[in-house]
C-alpha cells in the first residue's frame, strides 16, 4: 500500500500518536479548536480540499481520485464528555473532560483511511468525503454540519456514508453491525401539572397535582406495554420528578420528564403525538391543567440494507468470518450519524477495543470514567473504512475485485 501501510509499524505508530494527543487535550460540545487543529495538522500533507465549519470547528476533507466516479463520505466524531478521567494512563486528559467514549480513536482511524486512499489517489474510481464532526455528545452536531452544507461539499451529494464506533468492553478487533435499525431514537416528554396549592392537613380546599402525576407516571409505564409491540419496542425511563418543598405543603405544580427510547420512524412520530395527549388526558381527569410537549431529540440511527450488507462482506473479506458478528437486536442508546443516514443511504457499526478482556472482570464501558481503549485496533479501523468507500466507488464504476 504505497508508503504507508496497515502493515506498517510507522502507519500505527503515526495513529497511535495522533490518538494520544487528542486523548490529552478532549473537548466539549460543538467548539474543539484544539481538535480541530491537530486534525488540520494530521491531514496537511495529503492535498484535501478542506473546508472549515462557522457554527462548530467542524472538518471536512475532499479527496479527488485520479479517476472520475461518484462521492462516499466517511464520518468520525471529534468531542469528548465531561467527566474527570481515573484511568491512570500516562496519556489522560488532566483538563476535567475525557474521551470516555472513544471519539479520539475515530478521529485518528478516519484521518488514518485518508492516508491509505490518499496514497492511491491516482487508481481512485471517484471522491471520499471525510467528515470530521464535533458535538455527537449531545450537541447534534451532525445536524449543524448538514446544515452547513457537508453533503454538497465535494460537489455533488455522497451515494453512500459509513461510520463506526469503538467499544471498550467488546473485544479488540472484534467487528458488528446489521442491516436496519442499529440504535435507537431518543425523545424527550416533558409534563408540567398545574393545581391549587395548600396546606397539608386541608387537602380537600387545594387541588394536589401530585396524586394525578403519580397516577400518570404509573400510567405511561404500563401504556407503552398495551399501546406498542412487543416487535417494535419502546423502552421508557420516567429520569426527573420535582415537587413540592416541604411535607406538609401541597404543592401547586409538578414537573417531571421522561427519556423514551424507540426502534422505528413510525413508532416515534406515533409517541410524539400520542404520549402528550395521554397525560394531558389524565390531568384534566383530576381538573388540573397540564402543559406536555414530547421531542425527538436524535431519530433512530437505520442502516440501509445493501450498506450494511456491503459492511459486513467487507469486514468478513479483510479479516475473516471469525471477526464480525451481525447483531440480533440493535443497541438502545442513540447517535446523530442517524442525520446522515435519513440522508444518504449508508452503514454503521462497531469495532471492539477492550483493552483487557476478562470475563470475570469485565472492563469498564463506555461513558466510564475508567474507560480505557486498544489503540492498537486504529490500524484495521482505518482501513475498514478506506475499503468501504474505495469498494463502494469500485461497485458504482462497474470496476473488479478490490485492490485495497
């Protein structure tokens, strides 16, 4: 593979240093200029066309093949998350913030497919768009560089996306996807109950909303069970409850919200407009006044099928049938690149990177404080992803086996 090469000690050693600096110095949200810049500086001597973003210190990197084809586009999140490291590696970050979840491994395995497609950009059948996101934690980043422009930056918009993400207690090499749903929707339902406050040992001459929010509360759980297949889950967590501020006062309002998890488009705009009604339904039942509003903070994050077909083949092919699993059931937590994927079709998936895998003690996850993460997968993580999109260009071209 030209200069650099997976098989190279020096294309490792570079990543492996690229992954450590940004484990350093991780930060926070949609403004990462100390990222941004030692990606800036990881990709100077490649010839991208680089683009900056304006709302967020967004990447995005243009590599023009020698020969004329269509766009792939390549993702990597860049943020880190606010938590105090304690995992006593030499490298840790000291500034109160940490990769935790990885995102410093997919910084340096996406700017690690650059330098294996950009050394055979002369026999590249096509363009490879990389998109180095900030803001995934969260911040929905990937809506504000969609709104930038990301998918017309290389001129015309991208025929296929794929991204992955590492994981720290799956073991180090270890690949997994599926086709379809791969992770889930996350909405927010938000409920204010108004009554007449009171005194606790009258409660007949108040109107107590707290009787009517527990009722709602215990309602919603069993609801979903009833309203919703057990096919096309829904997974719901009632997270905060205030009321009141002192036992004998009855309180004159409530608040509480809950975190809804769903699998399907339909199943999440059918409890957007379903679950605020229901509670509302109940309060006025008790003469309360309620106030809900329900919304869908990140949609479910679907694989197309061929794309993830094209994912797992490719896995299979550079590293054996023994090394990738297609998941049964997809994963609850959430993940904006579902932006990209309501856009483009395209694939995500997994790379184990357990840094010690013991199944007595099983390593910390992530989102841990003590996550740690095999940096020596970056190599086969950079070129998953240059083979996926060179395949994917081959594929489009009508071009033969693969060359990387």
């Amino acid at each position: 593979m030209a200069d650099l090469a997976p098989g190279d000690d020096r294309f490792l050693e570079q990543l492996i240093d690229l992954r450590r600096r940004l484990h350093t110095t991780p930060e926070i949200g949609l403004q990462l200029p100390v990222t941004q810049q030692l990606v800036l500086d990881a990709l100077a001597d490649l010839d991208l066309e680089i683009t900056l973003g304006t709302e967020t210190t967004s990447v995005i990197a243009v590599l023009r093949g020698g020969r004329p084809g269509p766009v792939v586009l390549l993702r990597g999140d860049m943020d880190g998350l606010p938590l105090v490291e304690d995992t006593g590696l030499p490298f840790g970050s000291t500034n109160g913030a940490m990769h935790a979840c990885g995102h410093d491994l997919h910084v340096a395995g996406l700017v690690g497919a650059a330098r294996l497609l950009a050394a055979r950009r002369a026999e590249l059948p096509g363009t490879v768009l990389f998109m180095f996101q900030p803001g995934e934690e969260g911040y929905d980043g990937a809506s504000v560089m969609l709104r930038e422009g990301v998918l017309e930056a290389a001129g015309e918009r991208p025929i296929a996306a794929y991204g992955i993400h590492v994981a720290a207690d799956v073991a180090s090499g270890m690949i997994a996807s599926r086709p379809g749903t791969l992770m889930a929707a996350y909405s927010v339902l938000d409920v204010r109950v108004v009554g007449r406050g009171g005194h606790g040992s009258r409660p007949h001459e108040a109107l107590d909303p707290v009787p009517a929010t527990a009722e709602m509360i215990s309602a919603l759980y069993t609801h979903i069970t009833r309203r919703y297949s057990a096919f096309d889950p829904v997974v719901l967590t009632v997270g905060e409850i205030h009321a009141g501020s002192a036992p004998n006062i009855i309180p004159d309002q409530t608040h509480f919200r809950v975190g809804v998890r769903s699998f399907s488009n339909a199943t999440t705009e059918s409890l957007v407009a379903e679950l605020p009604r229901f509670v509302t339904d109940i309060g006025r039942a008790h003469g309360l006044t309620v106030h809900a509003t329900m919304r869908t903070v990140l949609p479910a994050t679907i694989n197309d099928d061929v794309e993830a077909a094209t994912f797992g083949e490719t896995a299979r092919a550079l590293f054996g049938a023994e090394r990738y699993q297609e998941l049964a059931n997809p994963r609850t937590g959430s993940e904006d690149f579902s932006r990209v994927l309501a856009e483009i079709p395209g694939a995500y998936g997994y790379v184990g990177a357990a840094k010690d895998l013991d199944p007595e003690h099983l390593p910390a996850s992530n989102h841990s404080p003590q996550a740690r993460f095999d940096d020596s997968v970056l190599a086969d993580q950079a070129l998953l992803l240059a083979t996926l999109a060179w395949n994917r260009l081959q594929a489009e071209v009508g071009e033969g086996d693969p060359v990387i």
